[in-house]
C-alpha cells in the first residue's frame, strides 16, 4: 500500500517527460496503442503526474474541447494499481476544472467504467472501439 500519493498539475518539461513516460507504458506499450495518437492535442492539454512516495506512478490531462471539456489519457503504472491513484488523478481533475466546465466528459475503457461512476459518470450511448481499445463515453451528472 502506497503512503504517500500525490497529484500535481505539471507543466515544466522534466515533470511532462515523467507523465509522459508513464502514458507511453501504459498506452503504446502495454496496450498497443499508436505513438500518434497517443501524443495529439497534448500541447493544448493541462497535464498532472501523480506520484507515490515520489516515483511516477500515474498520469492523466484535460482539454477543453467544442463539446466541453474533456477528461483523458489516465494511466496508472501497473505496479501501482489498485492503491487509489486513479481514484486521485480523476478526484484532482475534477478539482481542477475551471468553473464555466459544464459538460464534463470523457471516454472511458471498459475495465476503468466503475472508477468514473464513482465520482458521478454516466455511461452515454454503446460501447465503441478507440485505438483498437473497448470504450463507453460517460457524461458527468
């Protein structure tokens, strides 16, 4: 069990290159996910790194979109799964939003849906595929 977890918006290259190491893990090297699209929209992104006890462990970004306002890109190393870093980086998110965020909105993979209901989400419409990945849009009430 983590002691210490601890969720940060990032914006200096060194912390960027921690979150960004954590996404290439988790997506493109774990889930198969292609560099490219991993990488797009992340300069116009507002990104955070959650680290335990000072290691990387998660990353995740928001982005203001032409729907609203869109959570993505959450990844928790698998080392530190199961421990509350998710449940930290989206907490941290939501807290970030600004205050005009009124369509919250993000797409989630099928295994983390329970995370997001957790923190008032809704699953919108049918599951779809995204980067060769299962996912359901969900909506926060």
């Amino acid at each position: 069990m983590p002691s210490k977890i601890e969720v940060k918006r990032v914006s200096e290259q060194p912390d960027l290159d921690r979150a960004f190491a954590v996404r290439r893990e988790v997506f493109v090297i774990e889930q198969g996910c292609p560099p490219e699209l991993e990488w797009e929209f992340d300069d116009e992104s507002t990104h955070f790194l959650a680290t335990v006890n000072g290691e990387a462990a998660g990353a995740c970004r928001w982005r203001k979109t032409d729907k609203g306002f869109k959570l993505e890109r959450f990844a928790v190393l698998a080392k530190f799964r199961g421990f509350g870093v998710g449940q930290a980086l989206v907490k941290k998110l939501l807290d970030d939003l600004p205050t005009d965020a009124t369509y919250v909105y993000l797409h989630a993979q099928v295994q983390a849906v329970a995370l997001y209901k957790k923190f008032d989400f809704e699953q919108i419409g049918p599951e779809f595929e995204e980067a060769g990945i299962r996912h359901y849009k969900m909506v926060k009430k």
